[in-house]
C-alpha cells in the first residue's frame, strides 16, 4: 500500500453557499480550499449546499489548489453528503467527530461505492479526521492508520466542551500531541496550532501560536479567515535562510560522510544523522510547494 504523503501547509474553510468566498477562494494563496457542508450551513441549506458543489469545485480549484469538502457528523446526512461530494475534482473528505476507525471504515465504504459507480480510482478520495471527543482518544493510532487517512487534528471547540473546558493551547496541549504522535507514527499530516484562536484579528498571537506549533511537529493548519493563510504558509513552510542553511548543512554532513565521518561540527555545532534527516524533509517539503503546492489530488493512489 502506498500512503499519500501530501505538504500542505495552510487549508481555508470557504462555506460552499457563499458567492463571494467562493468567488475568491482561489486567489487567497492556500494549499487546499475545505468547502464546509457542515458548521457554516444552516440544516434548512445543507441540500442546497451539496447541489452547489459541482459547480464550486472547479472554481476555487483554478488557481491550483486542492479541494477538500468537509461533510457532516451524522450518518444520514454524512452519506448524502458523500453521494454529492465525492468526484474527480475533490482530493479528500474532512470527517468531523470522528469516534473511531469502524468509523472510518464504515465512510471509506460509502466513498468507496461512489467512486465504483462514478468510474473513478479506487481509493481516489481521502480523509482528513477531526478528533473532537474524548471517546475518541484511545483509538486515535488507529484511526490515523486507516488507508484512505492522509491528515489528522485533536481538540477544538468540541472537545473543550465536552472535556467542560475553555479552549486553549493549555487546555488542549496534551490531547494535540498524542494526535501529533499517531499521525506521525502513520505517516500523515499532523495538523493543528498551539495558540490562542478565538480572536482572530490578533494576527500576532496566531503567528505565535503557529511558531509553537511548528516548533512541537505540527506541520500543516485549517484557518476560517484569509488573512491567516499566509501566515500559516510563512510559519509552516520555510525560509530562503532556512533553505539555504539545510543546503549548507547537507553539505557538510555529505562531505564528512565521504570522509567517513558520521558526525561534523557545523556553524558551532554537531550535526548527525537525526539532524540531517530534518534538513532532508525540509527540503523536500520545499520541492513539492513548488512543483504542485504539496496537493493529494496528484499524490499516488491508495488501494484498500
């Protein structure tokens, strides 16, 4: 089995019924567009929301991002959302509340059936899981290793709730980065920020809490507001300095490598294998931002 491996750095939510967001979606500079079927539609719009999607696709895609539909938690509603999401144009499903991986499977095979009767690659569309309850922590390296998962993220409004909770980096700290290890650990997206979100016009403490989260793994962040994308894509992408440096660095390491050394000082410190290894994943993220924006849609298929 081949797991994907998409990059993205920065997901905006675009509510699917909305003409203007819509309209704009694709010149906003994020990796992927998450057209939301769920908290941004009112229950009387959902219908209307799925026939929107057909035409929404290819929109917000032509600047070259990714789609992503987020659909609803419960099964009716998930599956008519499934019939009306899934097609060639969209790269993954965003699965809120998601409890487990019978879950899991029990959408793949929904998703799986709409993908036979449309003619399209088995395992074409993938998943994104959102953890949003504490039922739904000790199953989470489980469910990251399902085939259709290329992203995870734990916490949120949701689960502070239920955890009688403020949200907060505080709050959610210890739930996020046991998400972070079982993503990791499947070789997915660990998606999520260690910030203060509620205010969103403070641009410096999201910029902050992006910094934290990069600096605990974090790779990869779903923002409401456009103005947040290029944050994300600075904080979560790299520099010309950092590209440069890693350049420099693998350098070093080779030649010494060559030498036969395992180890090299660098710039006043040691370098080995683990740290290559960073520079190396670095660089390459760096590649495929530039060659196709990191997207899953041109990633290889998985197979169930």
């Amino acid at each position: 089995m081949t797991r994907p491996q998409p990059t993205w750095r920065s997901l905006l939510f675009v509510p699917v019924t909305s003409e203007r967001f819509v309209l704009k979606a694709h010149t906003r500079g994020a990796d992927a567009i998450i057209l939301d079927l769920e908290d941004s539609i009112l229950p009387a719009h959902k219908a209307a929301a799925r026939a929107a999607l057909p035409a929404a696709v290819p929109r917000v895609a032509q600047g070259g991002a990714d789609v992503v539909v987020r659909i609803n938690r419960p099964l009716g509603l998930a599956a008519a959302d499934i019939a009306g999401s899934v097609m060639p144009g969209v790269a993954a499903l965003m699965l809120p509340k998601v409890m487990g991986p019978e879950h899991v499977r029990l959408l793949a095979e929904l998703v799986t059936d709409r993908e036979a009767a449309l003619g399209m690659p088995i395992g074409h569309t993938h998943f994104l899981a959102l953890i949003e309850s504490p039922a739904a922590l000790p199953h989470l390296f489980a469910i990251a290793a399902e085939p259709r998962m290329a992203g995870m993220s734990v916490g949120g409004e949701d689960m502070a709730t239920e955890l009688g909770a403020i949200p907060s980096a505080d709050s959610m700290y210890v739930f996020a980065m046991q998400g972070l290890a079982a993503a990791r650990a499947a070789g997915i997206l660990p998606m999520g920020s260690m910030g203060q979100l509620a205010n969103i016009d403070d641009l410096d403490s999201y910029r902050a809490g992006l910094r934290r989260g990069k600096a605990l793994g974090f790779t990869t962040a779903a923002c409401i507001h456009p103005a947040h994308v290029p944050i994300i894509n600075e904080e979560y992408g790299a520099s010309a300095a950092e590209l440069d440096r890693a350049r420099r660095l693998l350098a070093a390491f080779d030649a010494a490598a060559a030498d036969g050394a395992g180890a090299v000082a660098f710039e006043g410190s040691m370098i080995d294998l683990p740290v290559v290894i960073r520079a190396r994943r670095l660089l390459e993220r760096a590649a495929s931002w530039a060659r196709s924006g990191g997207g899953l849609a041109r990633a290889d298929v998985v197979s169930e």
